[in-house]
C-alpha cells in the first residue's frame, strides 16, 4: 500500500469515526438535566437480577462483554510486559537474597497485615455483588498483600508462595472461565453474557445469579496478572544483572 493510500484510508476513518461520534454525542442528554435514560435503565437492571451492588450488575449484567473485553486488555497487557522483561542472551541470573536492613516495626507489620490482607482480599471477591468491591478490587488486594513479604524483606519466602507457573495459568484460567460463563448464556437460550442462573433475594449472599462467578473469575485473572506483572520487574530489578564479555546461559539460580 503506497502512502497516499494510507493517507485516505485513515482520513476516510477518521470522517467516519467524527461523524458515528457526533450522532451519538448529539443524543446525549445535557449537562445538568433531569433526565437520565442510563441511570434509569441500570438500576432497573439491577434490581431485576437482585444484584445490590449496582457497579457489579453494570460491569457483569448490562456490559459483561465489554468487561470482557476490559479483562482480555489486561491479560494481553501482562504477557507483553512479560515478553519485554524476558532475559535476553546478554544478561544473566543472580542469587538474590532477602538482604537489606528491615526495621523490626515493619517486619511485625507485614506479619499482621500478610493474612489479613489475604482474608481482605478474598472477602472483597466474595462479596461482590452486594457490597462493594469484586473481583478487580479483591485481585488487587490479593496481589498486593501477597508482595507485603517483599516490603518485609523476605523476597526468597515470596518466591516460594507465588510459584509463577501456578499464577500464569491461573490468569489464563480466569479468562477462560468469564468466557465459558458468558457463552454459558448463549448455550441456555439467552444473549451471550446474560444472566441465566437463578438470581435469589437482593442481598443475600448466594444472589444475583451468575454475578459472583464472573467475580471469581475477574479476581483469578487480575491477581495472577498482577502477580506476573510485579514478578518480572522485580526479577529485572533484583536478580537480573547484564553481563558483558558475551553471551551467557539464563539458567535461573535458585535463590
């Protein structure tokens, strides 16, 4: 394609995308009015699958296949940063020790906090659709937690709780299983992504159908993504060193 080619293609598409744009801007109520047709739509939503936490029944009811699509970013995201953080043949593997001085306050502290941000994190994924959180936040949470052992100065102990081949197919697992609920949705006859298990009573615990299973699934995927995100800079920061003089093996040594 020669470049004059490229040159109307993108200025067709950009015509296209001014005017698809405008059309829908122009239907957007102003600023300050008292009608609001989305509000309106997403509460009803809401309560007609007994789903109390009306953020939960947007991202999962009302978009799942947006969030889907939101949830495939992130995982694309990930493998990316991975690929760019792999050790190329001109670096090298270190022994990486707990090391450093770590006072004793902040040691205590990450023993507290270590399984209570865990239990936290879990509780958020759980609960997630009748309070808020769910399993973005929950992820968040439980990655984070996890990497307070880092923050402690035990870096060697993290390396032993977060086996990363378990975390990468747990984020590839994540995926998967949003997708297998949303095509579930087709399977029984519905919409893909609709909400075809019994919803229950609004705000019981076991409600909103099969909004707390998405959660699940968001939750595995955003831990494990996250996980494998701060594993790579962590490992190009700590334990990979360049070695100059040629190429050397990148056998991982065992820290």
């Amino acid at each position: 394609m020669t470049r004059r080619s490229r040159l109307v293609l993108l200025v067709v598409g950009l015509v296209g995308f001014a005017a698809v744009l405008g059309i829908a801007l122009a239907g957007v109520p102003p600023f300050g009015a008292s009608t609001h047709p989305y509000r309106d739509l997403a509460v009803a939503g809401t309560f007609d699958h007994s789903t109390a936490n009306a953020v939960a029944s947007v991202n999962f009811d009302q978009r799942g296949f947006d969030t889907f699509g939101e949830e495939t970013i992130l995982f694309c995201a990930v493998v990316g940063v991975a690929a760019l953080l792999r050790p190329v043949h001109r670096e090298r593997r270190r022994k990486v020790s707990s090391g450093g001085v770590i006072l004793e306050s902040t040691s205590l502290l990450v023993y507290v906090l270590f399984p209570l941000t865990l239990v936290l994190g879990a509780d958020v994924i759980a609960h997630g659709a009748i309070t808020p959180g769910g399993g973005f936040q929950g992820g968040i949470i439980l990655a984070t937690g996890l990497h307070l052992l880092y923050v402690g100065g035990r870096y060697r102990l993290l390396r032993r709780l977060r086996p990363l081949e378990w975390f990468e197919q747990g984020e590839a697992a994540g995926v998967v299983l949003f997708g297998a609920i949303g095509l579930a949705g087709a399977a029984f006859g519905a919409r893909l992504f609709s909400n075809v298990l019994p919803q229950g009573q609004l705000g019981d615990f076991v409600s909103s159908g099969t909004v707390p299973l998405f959660n699940v699934a968001v939750g595995m995927a955003v831990a494990s993504s996250v996980v494998v995100l701060l594993a790579g800079f962590l490992d190009q920061s700590l334990a990979v060193r360049a070695a100059p003089g040629g190429p050397h093996d990148d056998k991982e040594d065992a820290a």
